[in-house]
C-alpha cells in the first residue's frame, strides 16, 4: 500500500512538472522583439512565416522587367515629443517607488525601477534612423539587387532608377480609438499595480508598454519594461496597437486606403510603360528598370490594403465594395492582420513585372512579394502572381475608378476630413504626381 502511494506520489510530481515546464517553455518562447506591432524591427517581423500559404511560381522562361517598391522607413528614435513622455514617466516612477518604500513594500519592486531615467533623456533631436535602420535598408538593398540581377546590372540613372522619398509626416489620434484601448489598459493596470503594489496609472501602462517597445526594438533589451507584462499582456497590448493602425491607416475606414489611389494608379502606369519599352525593344538604358519609394506606415499600410493582402476569408469582395470590415479579432484568437507583419520598421511591398515567353497564353505577370515573401492576392485567386491583364482588372481597376480630387475635395457636409488627411493627401500628391497634374494639385514637399 505504502509502495502505491509513492509512486501515485512521484506521478503527481511529474504532472506538476510537466505543466510547470510547459508553462516555463510557452513563456520563453514568446520573443516580445515579434510583437510590438509597428515599432517591430524588421529583422524580427519579415520572416513570420504563414505556414498555411505555398507560392506560387511564375511560369517557367520569365524575366523580370520592372520593379515597383514601396518601403517604409527603418527603425528609428522615438519622436520629441514621445521622448518627453517617457521623462514624465521617469519622474512619476519614482514618486511611486518612493511611496512603495514608505510603505515597507520596496522588495516587491523591481530594482530597475529605482532611479530608472530614461535612455533619450536629453537628447534634442527625435524620430531620427538610427544605425540598425540603416542598416535594415542598405542589407535589403543588397538582397533585392541580388535577387534581381537583370534589373540591377547596370550603373545607376536616374532614368533607369527612380528614387522617391518622404519625410517628417505624421497622423493625427483618434479620441474613438483610445476609447477602444481603454479597457485592456485598466485590466492590465490593475493586473501589475496588484503585481508589484505600485499605484500605476491607466497612463503609466500607456507609456510602460510603449517603453518596452522602444527598448526591445531599439536596445535589445527586453527583461525590464517588458518584463513587467506577462505574455498574455503583451499580446493584448499589441493587439490594441494593430486596432490603432487598422482602423487609422488600413481597412477600419475605407478613405484610408482610398487616398493611395495615386500610387497605385503610378504603379500600374510605371508598368504599362515598360511593357510598352519592351515591345518596341528600347536598348538597355533608355527605360525605366526599377521605381523605388522609400515613405511612412501611412504610405505602405493603405498601399497594402489596395492590393488585398492579410485579408480574412470574403473580405476582398467587401473591401471593393467598400464596406466597413469587422475589428481584427481579439486575443487568444488567431488573426492575419498584424502590424508588426504589415509594416515594422522597413516593412515593404514589391511589384514585379515579368516578360514571359511568347508561347504562353499570357505574356506578362505581375509577382507581388510583401516583406521579400511571396504573398497571396484575393484579386489573383489566392495566388501571389498573376496575369498583368488580370491584376488590372480585379485588383486596380475597382479602385482606379475613384476621382482623386474630388475624393479629397468633397464638401464638408459630405466627408469631415481632419487635418491629418489632409496632410496625407498633400502627401501623396508630392510622392506621386506623374498624371496627377489636374489644376488644385499640390507640389509641397512634407
């Protein structure tokens, strides 16, 4: 009997084991430098595989011929007035751990905590690339050329490579979204106040979260803000960021992505154009090869959601019809749409144009590679290349048929734009103004 019990003893101490470890194991698995939606380095969200989807291939005998790419910026500091945040964030710190050791609760703080200043504190300058950015574009760069050495053999011209670029522009919040974040920031507040008896504020986890953001993406540093969250936090407050960037930037609203028919309108132009160099056999150096856009978030979120991409299920048939989309969904839930996918530091699409042999019922197609990977389009079957003919007519012609001008120019009992919009129409027609030169077209660069 006694036998028995030890061993019904030692089984039980295994199972807790195994459930302990496994626990350990989930924990340690989760790389928070995955998760931190836009502010993801891109060495860290552009290998995120969907293990779902298999490429498919461009017909055998094609070459490419042009390359449309639009990229957003690489990692970079955080901006002055985020900077000024985290000194607010430092000062508030540690009247609260002062209150902790007055109240004999010091142990439980975490030691980072006491006399924490922040890394930017007193710096002038914010929003600037920093080295891994660059970095980040230089070795995409390197790889593109190499992957693509027939459209990159040459010297550069500008003629050949046309390099366009943006600078400085922001858009402004939305009272509505915050309203959205707020009960997963009280839950989690109340959740590490308890934690660690500090009085945290709904603002403090705000900006804890954001700190551990920008130390993770920035520093490499992930076990003191970061480590104030558990894994199921993390992907809660990450989830709110990919809310924030739904909804300002990509398929929350359909204006959004509306207001980069300019671009993809140049995109499909650039396109015709060098089909038409190739079937008059222009000599090498006397066409374009390659567009290259280097822009923000509010450039290559909405340039995504034109052509489709991390779309659920029937939502492309919706979105061309320009009706709303449901909220990515929540945590535990698995979801497509993911900032830190869509567009993390360096995040970028590519447009390539292949000339295939003449035996072959189509003899141009269109690849479109999201962060250097082949990604399906809705447009294109499901496929991540397609027919020339066939990206025109399901994936750009249902929005080319908008009108610009009179999209960004409505009256305002009709659209309320906010100063933010404005700004990105203002952008987009400094960015793109080949065939945008109707009268009211704006030439200022942001």
């Amino acid at each position: 009997m006694g036998m028995a019990r030890d061993m019904a003893a030692v089984a039980l101490l295994l199972m807790l084991s195994a459930i302990v470890g496994a626990g350990s194991a989930a924990e340690e698995a989760f790389d928070v430098r995955k998760h931190l939606s836009t502010v993801t380095r891109y060495g860290a969200g552009k290998d995120v595989a969907n293990n779902a989807y298999v490429p498919s291939s461009v017909p055998d005998g094609c070459t490419p011929i042009h390359l449309n790419l639009v990229a957003r910026h690489g990692t970079r500091s955080p901006t002055k007035k985020r900077m000024r945040e985290l000194e607010n964030l430092a000062s508030h710190i540690q009247e609260l751990v002062k209150d902790a050791e007055e109240k004999n609760l010091a142990q439980i703080v975490p030691a980072w905590l006491r006399g924490w200043t922040s890394p930017w504190k007193g710096k002038v300058k914010g929003g600037e690339l920093i080295s891994k950015g660059e970095d980040e574009l230089y070795d995409l760069g390197i790889r593109i050329r190499e992957r693509f050495p027939e459209l990159f053999s040459q010297d550069y011209h500008p003629d050949m490579y046309t390099l366009k670029a943006t600078q400085n522009f922001r858009k402004k919040q939305e009272p509505a979204v915050d309203k959205l974040k707020e009960p997963i920031l009280d839950e989690i507040t109340g959740a590490i106040a308890s934690r660690y008896k500090l009085n945290f504020t709904r603002q403090d986890t705000s900006s804890l979260w954001f700190l551990c953001k920008q130390e993770a993406s920035l520093l490499d540093i992930t076990n003191q803000a970061c480590a104030l969250f558990n894994p199921d936090e993390m992907a809660l407050l990450e989830w709110t960021d990919d809310l924030e960037v739904f909804i300002l930037k990509g398929y929350g609203k359909a204006l959004n992505y509306r207001m980069g028919v300019p671009l993809l309108k140049d995109v499909v132009q650039s396109m015709e154009e060098a089909i038409q160099a190739n079937e008059e056999k222009h000599p090498p150096g006397s066409y374009e090869k390659a567009r290259l856009r280097f822009a923000h978030a509010e450039t290559v979120v909405p340039f995504s959601c034109l052509l489709g991409l991390f779309l659920e299920g029937s939502e492309f048939q919706q979105i061309q019809r320009e009706q709303p989309l449901p909220l990515p969904p929540k945590p535990p839930h698995n979801r497509n749409w993911m900032g830190s996918i869509v567009a993390p530091f360096s995040g970028n699409n590519m447009l390539v144009l292949y000339s295939c042999p003449a035996n072959l019922s189509n003899k141009y197609y269109v690849q479109v590679l999201h962060n250097e990977h082949p990604t399906p389009m809705p447009g294109c079957g499901g496929a991540d290349s397609c027919p020339f003919e066939v990206f025109k007519e399901k994936i750009a012609a249902p929005h080319l048929k908008h009108d610009y001008d009179a999209l960004c120019n409505v009256k305002a009992d009709q659209v309320e734009l906010s100063s933010g919009n404005s700004k990105l129409s203002a952008l987009y027609h400094w960015l793109f103004p080949s065939g945008i030169n109707e009268p009211g077209s704006h030439g200022n660069e942001l």
